[in-house]
C-alpha cells in the first residue's frame, strides 16, 4: 500500500516460505501448503487485498479483522476464531513485532552513496570517517569527528568537538554542539542538541545567566524526533542511555540522565537534573518536575503531572501523578459529583 514510486522502494515479490525462512518464523497452517503463496505488499486490515499481509493485535480493530481481504494475517492464535476462514494464519506472541520485522524485509533501508557534497564546509581538523556521506551546506567545526558510515543530511551543523558514532544518521537542519553520540543513532530533522540548559542567578535586580560548562552523552541506538531539543549539563552531563527512542518535541533539560530502553512520546517536558531509570515510558504531554527520581519501568499517563519521586515499576497518572487507579478513582468521584450538580439544577 506504501507508495513505492518516490517515497519507498520495495523488494521483489517473495514466498510466505521464503518470508518466513528469512525471518526464521514458522508457518503454522493446518491442512495445506501456503509456502508458495506469493506476498506483493504489506497493508492495513481494512484495505489489504489478497495478495497482501497484515497483521492483528489491538482489539478496537476486530471488526476489521473479521472483513479483510487479506491474503495472510499475523495474529496471536487466541484471535484465531475472528479471522476470516480463507486468509492464511501466521500466529505469534507478538504480531506487531513480527510485522515490524515483514516491514524491514519488504522495504529494505535503502543503500546511500558514499559522497561529500562540494558545498559543504568541513573544517580541516575535522575527522571524517570512510563510507560518510555528507550533504549539502552540512558545516561541520574544528575537531568534529564523524564515524565511519554515517549519514549527515543537507544543513546540518555540527559544532567543534563533537564526536558521532559510527552509522549514525543525522538529518536536515540539525544543530549538534557540545556533545558525543554514539553508534547507530537517527536524529530526525530540526534536532537540537548541545545548546544551553535553562539557568540563572538572581542578585536582586535581575537575572544573571549561569555558564552551562557540561555536555550531553548519547548512548548507542538512540532515535530523537523531530525538533526536540536536549540541553548540555550546567556541570556534569545530560545523559540519554543505550536504545532510547524520544518522539517528537520534547524537551529534556540540563543534567538529566536517562537510562537505557526508554520511551519518551511526544511533547514530554523533563526539567533539570531528574534522574530516569531503565525502561521507563513517559506518555505524551508528561511535565517532569526537576530535581527528583522515577524508577525503572515505570509508565507516566499521557499528560500528567510528576512533582516527586516514582517508584521502580509504577503506573501513575493525572496532576500531580498519582497511582493510576487512584487517579482513575479521582476520576470517577469528579464525574459523578459534576451529573449530580446538573441533576440538582434541572
């Protein structure tokens, strides 16, 4: 379904069986040989045709499953009795992660030009590694160092001093200063990473700006979406660690560190000096109060509000975050107490 003129290129035609076998997955289908059943694309329930595959694993679309067209469906063999008879049956525990893993065969990352464009200024001391493709207008600072493979797309700017790992993807018009990335990273475009974290002195008659002498350390595999920003350490660094994904427009502010495997969803707000475990998952349009702790593995409700420290493993939500199911209880009290007020006016 993916428009493979411009946008995407997408492989050859290929088996179920040869898809399978490239992703070490089995074929379990009762009754009949569907390993030379051809697969042309990937597409959604409501729109897949016979010759596509799709996948099930959010019950809100079970009335989609049940009218597919689909040629092949991946889904968890509890969901089995919804699926169309005539569609083919992938099961798995994970149906996403397997239709991730069918996106990445039928839409292979496409192979770039080793290349450094003549507009481009690099300066002598930079350190460009081999295999590098850099774009247009890209500035890269005196000392920069860019790893071998990388990618480093039209206008971005990379400051002096400023180390990139190796095949790390750097897009459009961002700006890196004072900072270490490591391997295999992806900046979105209009990333800004480095700049100055939010600090000032009072003395009475105004506000005095603070030097922000840190950096801000990036582990390896990390992805930061577009136009969020990442404020260098007042002292010690701003840490974001291994395997990290960040969504759009997020704020993270100086001296935060942030552990491994975290997902941050869009609009996130992080103040100062917060310590982030591992695993954690901040819903979009969290605020993050400065200064205090959230454990590893715990999972903030999309707009909330955290103001102290939270627990390894907790579920919170709501302004000030509290337990889910006490904010849930909130929740309900509020709504009930609202009917009976309107109840009393009529």
């Amino acid at each position: 379904m993916a428009d493979d003129k411009f946008f995407y290129k997408k492989a050859d035609f290929i088996t179920l069986g040869d898809l399978m076998l490239d992703l070490e997955h089995e074929i379990a289908c009762e009754g009949r040989d569907v390993s030379q059943f051809m697969i042309k694309d990937v597409a959604p329930l409501a729109k897949a045709t016979k010759d596509e595959i799709s996948f099930f694993s959010n019950i809100k679309y079970k009335e989609d499953l049940k009218s597919t067209d689909a040629g092949v469906i991946i889904l968890e063999e509890a969901n089995l009795p919804l699926a169309p008879e005539k569609a083919i049956k992938i099961l798995s525990s994970n149906p996403y992660l397997l239709y991730a893993k069918v996106v990445a065969r039928l839409y292979p990352d496409q192979k770039f030009n080793h290349h450094i464009s003549a507009s481009a200024i690099i300066d002598a001391s930079a350190n460009i590694g081999e295999n590098c493709y850099i774009g247009h207008g890209v500035i890269i600072e005196a000392g920069a160092q860019i790893g071998e493979g990388c990618y480093i797309s039209a206008h971005a700017f990379i400051g002096k001093g400023v180390i990139i790992g190796k095949n790390t993807v750097v897009k459009h018009n961002c700006t890196l200063e004072f900072c270490y990335i490591g391997d295999n990273c992806l900046l979105h475009p209009g990333v800004r990473i480095g700049q100055d974290g939010f600090g000032f002195a009072n003395n009475g008659q105004g506000l005095i700006k603070v030097k922000q002498l840190g950096r801000v350390v990036i582990g390896n595999y990390v992805e930061i979406g577009a136009n969020s920003c990442i404020d260098r350490g007042a002292l010690d660094d701003t840490i974001i660690g291994d395997g990290t994904k960040i969504d759009n427009l997020v704020q993270i502010g100086h001296n935060v560190t942030m552990g491994r495997s975290c997902i941050i969803v869009a609009q996130v707000g992080i103040a100062g000096s917060t310590k982030i475990g591992d695993g954690v998952v901040l819903g979009g349009q969290v605020g993050v109060s400065g200064h205090i702790s959230i454990g590893s593995g715990a999972m903030l409700a999309a707009k909330s509000g955290v103001v102290k420290d939270v627990e390894p493993k907790a579920i919170m939500g709501g302004l000030p975050a509290v337990p889910i199911r006490q904010w849930h209880r909130q929740n309900a009290i509020l709504r009930d107490m609202a009917a009976r007020k309107e109840t009393e006016k009529d």
